[in-house]
C-alpha cells in the first residue's frame, strides 16, 4: 500500500505542475531535458532539467545516433539537431538490454520499445510532448536534475506499441514477455505506467531512476502536443515476430539433452594394438583456447549448460533468449571456449536474399552442430573410435530423441564417407553377380542349338560359354594383378567398367569364332575347319583388338590418374583377351564341337547320348549340307561369317531357325527384316537424316553438359548420408573456409613494401591482398567470397601497437624499452592482459607488467624484423578475452608454417621471412557441383592474380579443391583421350584395309556414336567425371567392336556396294548382335535394380545408352554409308599346288600343304577366297 500511495502522490503533483507550465518553454526545436547531469545514491543516470534549444550533434554523435536509433536518423535525415547527447545514447543503448532479452522474440517489438525511448530522450521537438514536473540534485556533483517528468502520447501511438509486444513469448519460462516488462499490463496505459515507475516506489528496486508519467490527453497542457509518431507492426518485414521456427524452448532443450548424451559417450579402442582405452569427446576434442571443447551449437550461447539457459549465468543471472544472443553473440553470449559463434554457423534454412530474410527466429528451420576433433596423428586411433560410436548413438537414442521433438536428424562424421563407400562394395555384390549370371545364362543359350527330336544336353554349349568367360576373367585378373604387381591401385572404375569392356570384347570374338568355324564343311576333318575359320575372320579380330589396344594405350597419356590407370589396364586386358580367344578358346571350341559329334553331353563329357544324325548348325545354314552331299570337286570354298560365297539369295533354312538357336533366328530377321528396309531409298534418307539430327542436337547440347559428381550418386540409395548431403545443400547457410596461401613473406626492412603488399590496416596498400580480397567480398555473385580474410599480421601489428596497451606487455622495464621495443632485458617475459591469469586473481603478480612498445617505437607503423622475431611468438601463444581480443591462440594456430628448428618456431623467422603463411576467408553457400566448379575457378584466377600483382607466390586452397580440380581440366582431357585414341583407331583401320575411305567411314561412325552419347548424358543428367569419361573411352572399344568386323566383311564380299553391304550384314550382324548387343542388355538390366546410385546411373543407364547408340550406329548407320559411299573389294587369292609340295597364293604366299593333305589325297583341286596379311593384300579400295 506504501508503495500505491507514493505513486498516487507523485501523480498529483505532476499534474499540479503540469497545470503551470509556459507555453514558452514547449515550442518546436526545444528540448526539456539535455544531457545527464550527475548519479544517483545507487549510481543511475539523472538528466539535466534544461530547457533550450537542441544543438547541433557532431559526426561522431550522429554515427552512434544511427546505430542506437536508426528509426529517428533516419526520419530526421540531414537535420543534426538533437535533444541528447552521446552519453545519453550508451545508457540507452544500456539501460534497454535487460528488457530486450524478453522482447527479442519479435523485432518489430524490440525496436519499437528502443525507438520509444529515442523519442523520449533525443526527439528534437523534445518539449512539445514534454514536461519536467520536478526537479532534485543529483547525489555526485548537486546539479539540477530531473526527478519528475510527464510525457503526453496519443491513444493511437500508445496502442501501436502495445499491440506490437502484447503477445511476446518469453520461450524460456513459455510465458508471456508482458508478465516480465509491463508487470502483465492488459492495456497500453497500464504498460507505460509501469514503464514509468520509478525504481524507489518497487521492491526490489528495478525501474526508471525517476518518475515517468503519461497523462490522459484530456490533461494535455496549453501549447503542447502528443507525440504520435510511426512504429513498426508485428509481422512486418524484417522486423516480424518469431514464430518458433526451431529455436523453441522444447527443441532447445531437446538440444541440451543430446549434448549432454555425447559428452558421457565413451568408445573403446586399441585393443587391438594392446593399450586398450576409452575414447570420450573430451579427449579427443579441438582445444584452441584452453580446456574446453570448441563444439559450435546454438546450445553454446547458454554454455551447453541448461542450468545457464533456464537461469543465467553470472553477474546478472537472468536468463537470455536466442533472439538476444542472435544480435549479442560476439559480446555477450561467448561460447564455454571462449569464442563466439555466428548465427549463420549454427541455425540454418532461412533465406539468403535480404529482402527475404526477417530474422533468425522466424526463418531458421535448422539447428547445425559441429564437433570438432583433434587432427594430431597420435589422437586418430582414439578420433576414429569416437566417431564410430557417435554414428551408432546418432543411428539410435539421438535420432529417436529428435523424433519425439518433432524434429528430423541427419549426421556425419569424417569418417562417415569412407564407411558408406566400403559398405557400398558388398551393397551391390550380388546384382553385380547376378548381373554377370544372366550374361553367362545368354552366352550359353545363344551359343547352342536346340533341333527338335535332340537331346538339349547335346547341344547346349554351357561348358564353352563357361570357357569363353573364362578367358575374359583370366584376362581381367592378369591385367588387374600385373598393374597391381606394378603398383598402380586398382580404382572402383578400374573394377566395374574393365570387365564389362573385355567381356563385350571377349563374346563378340567368342560368336564371331563359332559362327566361322560352324561355317567350315564338314567333309574337311575338324583341325583343318578349325585352321580355316580362324584364316576367315582372325584378321578382323586382330583389327577391332590393334585398335582397341592402341587406342587405349595412347589414352594412358592422360594427366588423370583415373583415367590413366584405366586407359593402360584396359589395353593389357583386350590384349590378353585377344591371345587367350585366339588360342585357349579356339582350342576349347574345337573340343566342344568333337563332343557335339561324338554324341556326347555338355558340361558331362563322359555320358553319351543316343546317336543324333546330322549335326543342326549355329547359324542355321543349309546349304553347307547340300554342299557336302554334292562332293564339290570342282572347289572348296572357306566359309565363314565374313568371308564370300553368301549371298541374299542363300537357303538358310528359315523355317527352322527360330527352333534351332537364337542367333539364327536373328540373323533371319536382320536378312529378312532389316536388309531390305536399308536397302529403300526412302529409308537411308531417313536414317541419314535422323542421325544428323541427333548429332547436331547433342553438339548443341554440349555446353550445358554438367561437370562433377554428387557424393549422394557415389554412395548407397539407403545410406544415412544421402539425408545429410541434402541438408547440407538445402538447409546450409555459411560456404567452406577458403586459405589464402602466401610464399616467402619477406619481412626484412629492404622488404617493407611486402608487409604493406599484404596487409590491410591504416597504411597498408589499398590495393593489398587483403584489401583486394575485402574488395571481392563485396561481388559474392562474381568471387565466391563471402566476407573479409582474417589476417594474421593485421592482428599482430593491432596487438603490438602502443595503441592497444593491455594486448603486448612484458614483465620488468620501462615503458617501451628501447627503440626495437625490446627493453633493456633482452629476454623479457611475456606478461598476460590483466583480465587473464595471473593476473586476474592475483594483480601484484602483474604489477611490473608494461606495454611491448611506446608511443612511436611502431617504426612507420609497421613492425621492424626484430620486433617480428621477439613478439611474433607471443602473438601466436596469446589467448584472447575482454581486454585484449587481438591475441592469436585458436584462432592463428596453424596459420603460419612452424618448425622446431628454427628458435622462434615459426619457420624461416630466423632468416627474416615467414616460409608460409595462411589467411583465411570463406566462400558463399555452395550447394550445386556447378557452384563448386565455379568457385573453385574464381579463387584460383583471383590467387594467380594477386601473384602477378604482388610479386608473391600466393595459391587458393579449400578441402574440397582437391575433389573438384579434375574438373577445371576434364573436358580438355576428355576431348584428348577420345581424340587420341579415335586417331589411333583411322591410322591403324588405314593400314589394315588400305582405303581412306574405310578409315573415314569408321572414324566417322565412331565420332557419332561419343557425340551422341555425350547428348544423352546431358538429356539423362548424367554429368562429365572421371567414371563417365571412362566409359566414354570404353564405348569407343566397344563402338570398334560393332564397325570393325562388319567393315572386313563388307571389304571381303564381291558385287556392288548394295549387295556387298546386304551379304556383310547377313553374316555379321547376327553375331555382334548377339555377341555385344543382348549379351550386354541382358547384364544392363540387372543392374536397374542396384541400391547403389552410381550403378544405377553410370552403369545401368550409360551402359544401356552405349548399348543401344552402339548397335544403332553399327547396325543401321554404317550399313547405309557402306551402301553409300564403301570403298571397293580387295582381291582374292587363288590358292593352287606348288611344284615344291606346298601351295601357294597367287601373290606368291606360301602356306603350309598339311593344311590341304586330304583334299590332294582325293585330288581335288582347291581355290580359296581369303583374306591375306596387308602387305601381301592388292586393295584397290
């Protein structure tokens, strides 16, 4: 009741005085109160109760006046006329703080409660809604100060401040702010009552240090008027209020209980090497500044101490809100290790434009925690331990927690990606088994035949298909095991595409082979059929095998190690294959073709079947039986799947073929089916066209082709990590650190021109790297740079200055000591700032401590050598606080080279240069692999830019430049090894066929074909890297494959160009056909149904687009510019006996008579129409 009636009594004498006031005293551009006039008893400011004209505030006052009251420069504009003063201005700035914890939760609140003080203190027009009622001296210096004063508002601007913080919530007590700083006021009036209260008429004492009262208008004096300026609405702008996004009392302490859960996590390890041990966070934590864990949560403003977060921490013991910290917290809410921590580190998900952003507390979506591990190699056995069980308890407890919480968690830790990656090779072990089975099922099947009325186990060819895949494994291993031998590693590239390309290599041969030798007569024994088919379309395989293998090898002199090692392992593959097809599995085909005759069961060569007749060929002919039955005499022709004597109007025996094998029912359909539809006109237009324009799209389309790799696409569809990837591009709001490395920083005094080359303090350059970098900041949308550099040596010349006396002092001597500053103790002891120990707790032990330097000693202001030698040092082991922030502990740690042997530590000192030096900056947000590309570049031409201008070796470094600098180089690389390697092949397919026009055509196929997968790759989002470039070079292999043999055997028919490409493709395309073509889309296929997306998307879906683009180009495309424009036959050879007993060639080729015994035997005479060696070959193409 006391208290109620001093309140009423002051009301009353207010008003009586108010009832005398002057009208002359409350006119426009006059103030009531100005400046502060001395304290009270308990050391609160009182005003002067003055009455005059509102001065003119200085440059220096007005810069603190947009600071403190935005609103109220900027309304007043140039006008520097003011009714307060710079020490009125910090106590509001002050006085307001305590209030603003409760009120931060919306802006618009927050500022409004400022700008009503602004108004109240410093509104020029200050008398005309102002009146002193009473006066009193102040305690300290007796001056006539204010004690009682009435300010008059009108009802509209009242409730506008009221409606703005009338539904505040103080999310710490979950209470309304109101109940905190209005005393729960229902009203505007009764919140500016108690607003006005003075701190004596409360208990305890808390308030204004004299009375304010806000009278009803109705008692408004003569002359005066209410103020009744503009305030921001709740939900306006920047200034909207919080709606909890995630910075909520529930999510935080959510928060606080995770910490906790981490800090007691302990992790076994080195039972293994025998000095078992417990790993916890606090031992293997970054300690930069003491004791304590450097871990960057939001969790830290309060300490990581939820004690602290629900009731302050000392002096004050009030509990601070987020929104507080968020505009406090490089000032009042440090960290538990000293540091602060940016808001933008620790939240994330609100909007980067700031037209967009209103505040953190009504934008963010997304707490970011990071704990920081100790990077010493002693510590990695204990690190690694750590973060396995962190992973398990974040799989578990953590992510259950932030479910109940309603919140959603996504994690990594460093080792995270090489787990994933490891689990990612047994993730798809058994689709790429099954993968590899279905392909070895096709081989089999495809390779047999199944007449009816025959035992299947006859016919079957599961043994050879087994034979022939064999042959590819055994030339995989010997390749992977040579290389190994030799030392080169053997990439997950390397592992997945080289099997898939020998093997594509290996069945064509393997068809190609047993299409020849099926094609043999069988009145010649087998060895000679065997002999024969080999003689018919070996020299093709050697073709497409010297190309490949040439092609690939050139390819090895690509700079990427990726590529390299894939080009040279390749080359050694295909070339192991090719003598194993030509020996091994010839020798097998020979073998199994003697148990198809011998009646004998595949894969149980021991069982035999029932006498079968006639044996059913491979591919289905005929007309080799007629043959036989008729004896022919006259001649005998070598007949194989490239060689003459076929023509379009042969008698395969169709009506059979789709009951005998698979590759006779194909070899019908191209020559019935798709033989005469190239042979139309219309159709070759159409075909030309169509692939004319898919070739000039995919150019036009290859600028936009994406470099890179998402980590997301390299690890398993179900791994934890994808969640992670995709928050950290979507939710992440700060980019990498970016360390600007400079070389050989010589700080000699003939070298003084480098420090300030460097620098960026008062005397520096203005054109110095760090200003240059500053300047850059500025255009984040050109540089990537998203703020200043922090500099080493800008803070050590701050922190040796005379001008910063608590930062640099020693024990022991005079102020300064000497002009190198290093006293007349030449070895002085470095002496702490007096806020730190020991000085802190025990001042005597400080009291001889004196500044480093004295006025002037700073030579030019830049330190000499020497004083770089003695104090640099210091500056590195100074820890930073209060009184000194400059010193270089955490935060410089490792930014300058050391070494132990040089005496200052700091590397090549002693010699008077810093070897190398660090500083470091950031990037903006990078989420897309383009943004990365791209801001690598940026940094890169902005560091060699800085060489050039300074005379200085600097280079750019960020952790992920080292993933991302293939692709400032990929697409030159990739347009090398293709180009090298399509050279390779037109030299070699010249010299082996002698047309031009051949190796043009080929080399034109061959060019389409990348051309166009390169488009499909853009229109899939396949992006350029080193696995699709791999496979480029490999679909160029596999491209040899599909042009070379239909090339020979187009070379080897007779007739016109229609009818030579009718025959080629009758023979050959069945068997490439079935040989790459369905033996690869059969394997393809499995791999849809991987979990892991880099199979999915870099071999399932580029492997069927080369597949398919392949078969198109070798089947359809070359076939009509064969038709078109193919070279002429070569000529054939007559075989005849010689005198000497061997036969010879009618270019004078001798070749073996044992080949020929039987038929001299019979006398038959022989002609063979064969292709010969290069050399001994009359081209005329």
């Amino acid at each position: 009741m006391r208290g109620s009636s001093i309140i009423r009594v002051c009301i009353v004498i207010f008003i009586a005085q108010a009832s005398c006031s002057r009208a002359g005293e409350h006119s426009t551009g006059t103030c009531s109160t100005l400046g502060i006039c001395g304290h009270r008893e308990d050391g609160d400011v009182l005003s002067c109760a003055e009455t005059r004209p509102a001065p003119s505030m200085n440059s220096t006052g007005l810069s603190k006046l947009q600071l403190v009251c935005p609103q109220l420069a900027a309304e007043r504009g140039s006008d520097p006329h003011f009714c307060c003063t710079e020490q009125q201005l910090d106590t509001i700035q002050s006085q307001i703080q305590i209030a603003n914890i409760f009120l931060l939760g919306c802006p618009a609140c927050s500022h409004n409660f400022k700008h009503l003080f602004c108004l109240l203190e410093c509104h020029p027009d200050q008398a005309t809604f102002t009146n002193v009622t009473a006066t009193q001296p102040a305690h300290d210096t007796g001056v006539t100060s204010v004690a009682n004063v009435s300010y008059y508002v009108t009802p509209h601007f009242g409730q506008a401040l009221f409606d703005s913080c009338k539904d505040v919530t103080y999310p710490v007590l979950n209470q309304k702010a109101m109940k905190f700083v209005g005393g729960g006021a229902q009203t505007y009036q009764e919140w500016l009552d108690f607003i006005g209260t003075v701190k004596d008429a409360r208990f305890p004492p808390t308030g204004s240090p004299f009375q304010m009262d806000f009278p009803p208008l109705g008692e408004l004096p003569e002359g005066m008027r209410a103020l009744n300026a503009s305030l921001a609405s709740c939900c306006e702008g920047p200034l909207a209020c919080s709606g909890g996004a995630i910075t909520t009392d529930s999510h935080l302490r959510t928060l606080f209980a995770m910490h906790e859960l981490v800090d007691r996590l302990a992790a076994p390890y080195g039972e293994e090497a025998g000095a078992a041990g417990n790993a916890t966070l606090s031992s293997v934590c970054f300690k930069p500044l003491g004791a304590e864990c450097a871990i960057q949560s939001v969790a830290q403003y309060w300490q990581l101490s939820v004690d602290v977060y629900e009731h302050g921490s000392p002096p004050m013991m009030v509990p601070v809100t987020p929104e507080f910290c968020y505009g406090h917290w490089n000032t009042q809410c440090l960290s538990a290790y000293g540091a602060p921590i940016d808001p933008h580190v620790v939240l994330g998900g609100f909007p980067t434009a700031a037209a967009e952003f209103r505040n953190f507390s009504a934008d963010a979506t997304a707490f970011v925690v990071t704990f920081l591990l100790d990077p010493a190699p002693a510590l990695r056995p204990a690190a690694e331990a750590w973060e396995a069980a962190f992973t398990m308890l974040a799989h578990t407890r953590l992510r259950s927690m932030a479910e109940e919480a309603g919140l959603r968690l996504s994690f990594s830790a460093q080792r995270s990606v090489a787990d994933e990656i490891s689990r990612e090779g047994w993730a798809d072990a058994w689709t790429v088994v099954a993968s590899y089975a279905a392909m070895l099922a096709y081989i089999a099947a495809a390779m047999g035949t199944f007449p009816r009325g025959q035992p299947r186990l006859l016919h079957s060819r599961i043994g050879l298909g087994l034979a022939g895949v064999s042959c590819v494994a055994a030339s995989v291993a010997a390749a992977l095991g040579l290389f190994g031998w030799a030392g080169t590693p053997a990439t997950l590239i390397v592992m997945e595409v080289i099997p898939f390309l020998a093997l594509a290599v290996g069945v064509d041969n393997m068809f190609i082979l047993a299409s020849a030798l099926e094609r043999q007569p069988r009145s010649r024994p087998l060895p000679q059929r065997a002999g024969l088919a080999l003689a018919a379309v070996g020299p093709s395989i050697l073709l497409a095998a010297t190309c490949e293998v040439v092609a690939f090898a050139l390819g090895g002199m690509t700079t990427m190690p990726a590529l390299r090692s894939f080009a040279l392992c390749a080359a050694l593959a295909v070339a192991l294959d090719f003598g194993l097809q030509v020996t091994a599995f010839m020798a097998v085909l020979v073998m199994d073709d003697a148990r198809i005759e011998a009646g004998r069961a595949d894969c149980l060569p021991w069982i035999r079947l029932k006498d079968t007749g006639s044996r059913a060929p491979l591919f289905g002919s005929e007309e080799l039986e007629a043959e036989e039955e008729e004896g022919a005499e006259a001649e005998t022709r070598l007949l194989s799947a490239s060689g003459p004597g076929f023509s379009q109007d042969d008698d395969l025996g169709e009506a059979s073929l789709g009951e005998r094998s698979v590759t006779g029912a194909l070899r019908a359909l191209i020559r019935d089916r798709l033989v005469p539809a190239l042979r139309r006109p219309a159709v070759k237009s159409g075909v030309l066209v169509t692939f004319t324009v898919f070739f000039i799209l995919s150019l036009a389309a290859l600028p936009r082709l994406e470099r890179g790799l998402e980590q997301s696409t390299a690890l398993p569809a179900d791994s934890y990590l994808q969640d992670y990837f995709a928050d950290v591009a979507g939710l992440l709001r700060v980019g990498p650190p970016l360390i600007l490395v400079v070389e050989g920083l010589d700080l000699t005094q003939h070298a003084h021109d480098n420090v300030t080359a460097i620098c960026s303090v008062s005397g520096c350059d203005p054109d110095s790297l760090l200003n240059e970098v500053s300047r850059a900041a500025l255009a984040p949308w050109q540089s990537f740079l998203a703020a200043p550099a922090a500099s080493w040596l800008d803070d050590f010349i701050t922190w040796l200055s005379p001008d910063a006396p608590l930062c640099c002092r020693q024990h022991g001597g005079d102020l300064g000591g000497g002009i190198l500053g290093l006293g007349p103790d030449p070895d002085p002891a470095y002496c702490p700032p007096p806020d730190q120990e020991p000085c802190a707790s025990d001042p005597t032990a400080c009291a001889d401590c004196r500044p480093c330097l004295g006025p002037g000693e700073l030579s030019d202001g830049r330190p000499t050598l020497a004083q770089f030698q003695a104090r640099l040092p210091w500056f590195l082991a100074a820890k930073p606080s209060a009184a000194c922030a400059k010193g270089g502990a955490g935060a410089y740690d490792a930014a300058l080279r050391r070494s132990a042997s040089d005496a200052t530590a700091v590397a090549g000192l002693s010699q008077g240069r810093v070897d190398a030096s660090a500083f470091r900056t950031s990037y903006v947000a990078l989420s897309r692999q383009a943004d990365f590309i791209q801001a690598l570049k940026a940094s890169r031409g902005f560091a060699e830019e800085q060489s050039r201008a300074l005379g200085l070796q600097v280079y750019a470094y960020s952790i992920f430049h080292v993933f991302f600098e293939q692709y400032l180089t990929i697409a030159g690389e990739a347009a090398t090894i293709l180009g090298i390697a399509a050279t390779a092949v037109f030299v070699i397919c010249l010299a082996m066929t002698g047309s031009p026009v051949a190796a043009c055509l080929v080399l034109l196929t061959l060019a389409s074909m990348v051309v166009d997968l390169l488009g499909l790759m853009t229109l899939t989002g396949i992006q350029l890297n080193a696995v699709s470039v791999v496979n480029l070079v490999a679909a160029l292999g596999i491209g040899v494959e599909f042009c070379a043999h239909l090339l020979h055997a187009f070379m080897e028919e007779s007739g016109d160009r229609e009818q030579r490409t009718a025959a080629a493709l009758t023979h050959v395309g069945a068997a490439v056909l079935a040989g790459i073509t369905l033996t690869k889309f059969v394997g393809v296929a499995v791999l849809a149904f991987a979990r892991t997306q880099i199979f999915r998307v870099y071999f399932f879906r580029m492997y069927l687009a080369l597949v398919l683009v392949g078969a198109a180009h070798g089947l359809i495309l070359l076939p009509v510019l064969l038709s078109l424009l193919g070279p002429s036959a070569w000529d054939r050879w007559e075989l005849c006996p010689a005198p000497s007993g061997r036969w010879r060639g009618s270019l004078g080729a001798a070749l073996p008579s044992e080949l020929f015994r039987d038929e001299e035997e019979e006398g038959v005479g022989a002609s063979l129409a064969a292709q010969g060696s290069a050399g001994a070959r009359a081209g005329r193409g």
